[in-house]
C-alpha cells in the first residue's frame, strides 16, 4: 500500500511538473484516488484532510479583486501614479514597482501583474528600456510582495491555516525582509535607469468619472483592517474575506456567476488535490524517517536554513505550492514536538523567494511573460529567465539567512 | 427562545428575497448562513460548517456538473431525440409518447434544464412542418423532465440531498421509484391527448421524418462513441454503487475530471467556470440555515407538530408530505423546501419511536411531493421557466400563468393522487 501511494504521489508532482495546464485536474483525480485507496474514507471527514480555510480565503480573496477590478479601483490607482510622477518616467517606472509590490502583499499576484505590465510596456515604449528587464522585474516584485502578508500568496495563505499563527505575526517577520530587499533591488534598478533623462508630456485625460471606486477601495481596506485584527475579534481570515467579499456583491447588487466565474478554480483545485494527496502521505506515515532524521536538530538554526535553501530551490522546479504543502507536513510535526515557529518563516521566505527562480515556479511568472509574449511577441527563454532572476534571488535568500541567524542568535 | 427566534427571522428574511427574487438568491443565502455562523448559534464557525454542510451533495453536484457539459459536447444527446422521433413515426399521438418517455429517461440522469434545452428545438421542428400549435408538447416535455429527474437519486437536486442524507443507495431508490413515475408519465400523456385533441389528428409526412440526419448531431464520431461508452461506464458504477461500496459523491467527480481529462483537456479552465456554482453556493448557505434551525430545536418542533397533528398514523403523514411539499414547492424553490424537511424526517423517530422508527417510506414521500409539484406553476422548476422562455423566444408564445396551472394542475393532481396511493403499498413493503 504505501509504494502504491508513492508511486501515485510520484506520478501526481509528474504531471505537475510536465504538463502543468492539465495539473489541477490530475491533481485532484489523484488526490481522490490516494485518499480512497487508504479506505474508510467518508467525505464527512474531508474537513480533516483538505483545510477550508485555506479555499474560503483564496474565494473571498477572488471575489473581492474581480469586484474591485470591476469598479476600475486599478486602473485609477496606475493613473495616479503616473500622474504623480509629472513626466519622470524613470520615478514612474519605481513607483510602478513599488505599487506592484505593495498590491501583492494584499491581493493576488497575478492581478496586479497583469495590471501593472501593461503599463510598463507602455512606458517601455516611449523610453526604450529593454521590455523583459521590466517585466522581470515586474513579476519579482509581485511575488516578492506577496511573500509578505499571510494572504499575499497562495503559499502563505496555507502556511496561515496550517500554522494557526496570526495574521500580525506575517507582517512582523516577513514584512522588514521584503522591505529590505524591495529598497536594494529598486537602488540597482535606479542605478541602471540613471543614464536614461527621458521626459514624457503627459496629456490629462478630461474624461468624467464616477467616484464609486473609492467606496469599493475603502471597503477593502475595511477588510484588511480586520484581517489585522482578526485575532482580537476572534474570527478565521476566511470568514473575514467571505463576509467582506459578499458585502461588496451586495451593495454591487449583480449576479453572483458573473463574478464567480472569474474565481481562479485552477488554483483552488490544485490546492484541494495537494491538500489530499499529503493527508494520504501522512497517513501512511511516509515521514516518519524525515521526522526522525531532522528531531535532534528541531531547534538548531542549522535546520531553518536547510529548509529554507531546499524549498528554495525545489520552487524553481516544483511550483511553490505542492512545496509548500509538501514542507508544511513536516513542519507541522516538527513543531508540535517542539521545533520553533521559524521554521514556518524559513518555509514562506524560501517559496516566496524561489518563486522567482524560473519561469514555471509561480503562476505569476507564466502569466507575466504571456503578457509580455501577447504584447510585444517577444518570448521570455527559460535561460533568460533564470539568468535575470539568479542575482535578485540569491540576494533576497542572502538577506534571509541574515533574517533567520539574527533570530536563532537573539 | 431568543436563538430561536433569530433563527427563525433570518431564514424568513432569506426565503422572501428567494421567492421575490429582489437580490440575488445565492448571495441571500450566503449571507444569511455566514451571519448565523457569526453570531455563535454554533460554539465554533468552523464547527459549524462541518457539522451543518453536506459535502456529499456539493461534490457530487460539481462533478456532475462537469461531466454533463462535457458529454454534451459530444452531439450524444441531439442524437438520441433525433433517433426517437424517427423510431415512433407518424403519428403524433405516438411522438408526444415517444418523446416524453426519452425525455423522462435522459433527465433521471442529466439535469432537467439541459434536458429541456436538448430536446424542445427538435420539437419545435416538427410542429413547425405541420403547423400545429407547439405549447402541449412543450409543456409535456417539461413535465417528463421533471417527472424523470424524480425517478433516480442524481435525476433532480432534492433527490441529491434526499438520498445523500438518506443514505440510500442509487439502485434501491431507482426501484422504488421507476415504475410509479413511468405510470405517472403514462397518465398525463393520455390526460395531454384528451385535453388538446385537434392537435394530435395531423398526420406528419413521412418523407419529412426520414429527412432528420442523426449523424449531424455527431461531429466527431471517435469522441461520439467514446463518451457513449463513457457514459454507459459511469450509469453501470452508479447501479453497481452498493457492491463497489463508492460514495455518489465520488463516482460523479471521477466521472466529471476524468470526462474532462479525456475530452477537453486544451480547455479545463472554461469548463470550469462553466459550473453552475451559483446554485452550488446557495446549496451552502441553505445548509447552514437549515443546519442552524436543526441546532436550536426549530426542525424538532416543526417534527412534533407534523407527529401530533398525524395522531401517530403513518399512512396520514406520508399523505401529509406528499400533498403539502407538492403544492408548496408548485409556488416555491423545491430545493430550500426539500432541505429543510430532510432535518424534519430525520427528528420523527425520536420524536415518537413507537409509530415512526422507520422513516423510509418518508424519504420517497418527500422526494415525489416536493419534486413533482414542481409542475404546477410555470415558476415551479427552473426546467418550466427555461421551457416557457424558449418557446416565447422562438415562437412568441406567451404562455400565461393561468394557461400554465390549466396543465400543471391536472398533470400536479395525478401525480401526487397516484403518489399517495403509492405510499399506502410502500408503507406496506416497508414494515
């Protein structure tokens, strides 16, 4: 039985790796599949396996940006910046960046990029900065963002459910990191534009526009007011999302398919499919070495490093989520035997970080350079990629290590 | 008394906006449940949820789903109407047969909407050559659709969460209730013949039948059979469901993922979306309303009323259930109906354990009731507002709401006649 459930394990991250527009789908057929051949499986029981959490976050989350997206609430806030900058394309560009990086932190990756892109393209245009070094940097900052917060990215929203740590805790420990790694990546950038004194005139638009996206802007930071406190008001984050993203469609009083449709059911499929296939892990106890093996160094810095080099790398091939659930099994064990909460930081900064790696490692990725593919026809190689990110990644993992030895040595 | 009480007001508040239809039922019954998660009915809303959703139906739902749009796709039901009206000739005395019985039998596996949807356009083909008026045949059709989804536990959503709760396997129910519903059929068939007579004596032109092509339905014959083998595989697991020991939750998503891996695997994404997950997402707010009322006693009061008012006698409550869900669910969503008298059905034997300690027979009587009198009204089932709106839209027949109970309430008036008798031979079987 359990070389019958590797071996679907096996075949499972295969399909993952090799045929990642099919994944979600095999994914869960697998999940299925492992989890009924354990037996005495009943789907009353499905809560203690697949964590709802994890899904109504991600729901409420989805529902919340196809309303705000909607309501235009993007497009103003690119227009403002641009405004901002008064012709400065090189101050637009930076706080283009610095925008994309904080929308991440709060909402999906993927949105923003393909907000954001688009614009920089066009400032690309007009200044002949090279179009991929902008994307890429794009897409780093996105996920750099999204690192962030417990709901940035679908990684940390499951290392929030699992972990029960609040959603304060994320920003204490993850946010200065971010921070720190945000200001050196925008000094190089800065330093690259320098040779760059290109002024745009920039024409007002004198188009009339309603102001209802203030209201929706409001109503989201309203949410994440709360998400801050949730712990004080004693609710989960999915609630919180749930109830914020159905106040919205009420007040917005439209059909609930049109905007559900545009939920991400990829992702939350693969997620449940991941959730199941590691439950059927665990219960074959297939970690049961690991667990033994890493014991004696539960407290050790020597162990939060491991784990955050390996996640790291295994992103770039792996895609950050099936690593995340992958490591958060262990973790769990880990630290229920005593190992320090570090480790779930060690786990959210190298998926976080190792998202970047490759052009496969984050969805954001692939969709950011199918924008860039879509708009300019030119094709992001897997070198190119890889070879562009390399510095920023070992930079961000660099600062990490600091982050995670000046923690164990205090 | 108080919970009671709030309970009780929020799920009014939530069935008037359902039934008037002023904001968006989903999102009623979302909020709804989410607010009595909220405000602590339950110690812990994650507890809550686990206790009061049936993951069972909702999966299985999803799945199905899926697996109906795909099948679709395959032209394998546009075949199957167009071999019928070859198959019964001439007549359309015979037609009217024919088709109501091939609807009925396609809708105890798909949803009736899509059912509808398959078979009205051909209808309207043939009306059109003999210019007759095409309103009986719609209006029997939709019936059939309904009356066929009431034969099999996948056929209609109360059945779904009926045999879900019920427990009771897809056979089992199939035998109960197949035959009562084919003779239900049989009847109103013959009540449309005698109502609308002057249609029925045209004869159609032979060379007209002969002039359908059954193979256009079919543009790809490879995926043509292989989904009819699919198709056929996935009917066998739901028969053989007791002996393989599967959940119907789980047969139906392995059937939807799979049929999607196979067929559409370049467009996952859209197929996805595709799921009516609205109706999914108002299945989980009615759960936790309905679970909410089961916690603080409502379901069990209303369960007492039901035993006193019957005095102990079986055969006066399954009477009750079937006539008063049938003219209910007539005017209202059979599917909040059926949810919040499953909970009913499951208090009686604690309630009096000497008359009611088994509540089988109550099962089926809930399920003919609430699934049949959809027929009276055309706001009934959603198979008669999607019928009515596709016979206004292609031949601008407005079918009023009076003209409409014309049918529904003869079609109604049998059913749930012959369903009570029914339950009178059930309680016997049953003992």
């Amino acid at each position: 039985m359990t070389i019958f459930i590797l071996f679907i394990y096996t075949i499972a991250y295969a399909f993952i790796i090799f045929k990642p527009h099919i994944s979600s789908v095999t994914t869960l057929l697998f999940g299925i599949v492992s989890i009924l051949l354990l037996g005495e499986f009943n789907f009353e029981n499905l809560p203690a396996i697949v964590d709802f959490n994890t899904l109504f976050i991600l729901l409420g989350m989805m529902l919340t940006i196809s309303i705000l997206k909607k309501h235009g609430v993007f497009n103003e806030i690119s227009e403002r910046i641009v405004k901002f900058s008064k012709g400065n394309m090189i101050l637009a560009i930076l706080l283009i960046d610095v925008a994309i990086f904080l929308l991440s932190s709060l909402l999906d990756n993927v949105t923003t990029i393909l907000i954001f892109i688009p614009i920089l393209l066009y400032i690309a245009d007009i200044t002949d900065i090279d179009y991929k070094l902008l994307t890429i940097n794009a897409i780093f900052f996105s996920n750099l963002g999204g690192m962030t917060t417990a709901i940035g990215d679908p990684p940390n929203i499951v290392i929030y459910a699992v972990s029960n740590l609040s959603f304060m805790s994320f920003i204490y420990n993850l946010m200065p990191i971010g921070f720190i790694v945000l200001i050196i990546q925008i000094l190089v950038l800065n330093r690259k534009f320098k040779k760059i004194t290109y002024k745009a005139q920039i024409t007002e638009s004198s188009m009339q526009k309603n102001n209802t996206w203030i209201l929706y802007f409001i109503g989201f930071m309203f949410i994440v007011l709360l998400m801050a406190l949730h712990e004080e008001v004693g609710l989960e984050l999915g609630f919180i999302t749930l109830v914020g993203a159905l106040i919205m469609l009420f007040v917005e009083g439209t059909d609930f398919q049109s905007v559900i449709s545009e939920v991400d059911w990829d992702t939350l499929f693969l997620i449940t499919g991941l959730y199941m296939l590691n439950g059927a892990l665990e219960k074959i106890e297939i970690f049961a070495p690991l667990i033994n093996l890493f014991e004696p160094i539960k407290t050790s810095l020597l162990l939060a490093i491991i784990i955050l080099w390996s996640s790291l790398l295994l992103t770039g091939f792996l895609s950050a989520l099936p690593v995340t659930l992958l490591y958060i099994t262990i973790i769990r064990k880990l630290v229920s035997l005593g190992a320090p909460i570090d480790l779930y930081w060690a786990l959210a900064l190298g998926v976080g970080i190792g998202g970047n790696l490759t052009p496969i490692a984050s969805m954001c990725n692939i969709v950011g350079s199918n924008v860039l593919k879509n708009y300019k026809k030119r094709t992001l190689t897997f070198s190119e990629f890889l070879s562009s990110m390399l510095k920023p990644v070992m930079l961000g993992g660099i600062i990490s290590t600091a982050f995670l030895i000046f923690k164990y040595l205090l | 008394m108080l919970t009671k009480f709030i309970v009780l007001a929020v799920f009014a508040i939530v069935m008037y906006f359902v039934i008037s239809g002023k904001i968006n039922k989903t999102i009623v019954a979302m909020a709804g449940g989410l607010l009595l998660l909220l405000m602590g009915i339950f110690p812990n809303p994650y507890e809550g949820l686990q206790e009061t959703i049936d993951i069972n139906t909702l999966l299985f739902l999803v799945g199905m789903m899926i697996f109906v749009r795909v099948m679709e796709e395959s032209g394998i039901f546009q075949y199957l109407a167009i071999r019928t009206v070859k198959v019964a000739g001439t007549k359309p005395a015979n037609l009217l047969f024919a088709l109501t019985f091939i609807v009925a039998l396609v809708s105890s596996f798909i949803d009736n909407v899509t059912t509808v949807l398959i078979f009205i356009p051909v209808t309207f083909a043939i009306t059109d050559i003999l210019l007759i008026n095409p309103t009986p045949f719609v209006i029997a059709e939709i019936f059939a659709s309904n009356i066929g989804g009431t034969m099999t536990p996948i056929g209609d959503p109360p059945n779904i969460l009926i045999t879900s709760a019920a427990k009771i396997p897809f056979l089992e129910f199939a035998l109960y209730m197949v035959p009562i519903n084919l003779i239900i059929l049989l009847l109103m068939d013959l009540a449309f013949i005698l109502m609308s007579g002057k249609d029925f004596r045209k004869e159609v032109p032979r060379e007209f039948i002969d002039s359908f092509d059954e193979s256009k339905a079919i543009q790809n014959k490879g995926r043509f059979i292989a989904s009819s083998i699919f198709l056929v595989t996935v009917i066998v697991l739901f028969l053989l469901q007791k002996q393989l020991n599967l959940e119907s939750s789980i047969i139906s998503l392995m059937a939807g993922f799979f049929s999607l891996l196979i067929f559409e695997r370049k467009e996952i994404e859209p197929f996805l979306s595709k799921v009516e997950w609205e109706v999914i997402f108002f299945f989980l707010g009615l759960f936790i309303i309905t679970g909410a009322m089961e916690k603080v006693g409502i379901m069990s009061d209303i369960a007492t009323f039901l035993v006193n008012i019957s005095k102990g006698s079986k055969v006066m409550l399954s009477s009750m259930i079937v006539w008063i869900s049938g003219i209910v669910s007539g005017f209202i969503d059979n599917i909040p109906f059926a949810a919040t008298m499953i909970p009913v059905i499951k208090q009686l034997p604690q309630i009096n354990p000497d008359a009611f300690s088994n509540i089988q027979p109550f099962w089926y009587a809930l399920s003919l009731g609430v699934c049949l009198g959809g027929n009276l009204t055309p706001v009934g089932a959603s198979a008669n507002v999607v019928g009515l709106s596709l016979l206004k839209k292609h031949k601008g027949i407005d079918v009023s709401f009076k003209d409409f109970i014309k049918f529904g309430s003869i079609a109604v008036a049998i059913s749930l006649a012959l369903s009570n008798v029914y339950m009178l031979l059930l309680l016997e079987i049953m003992k």
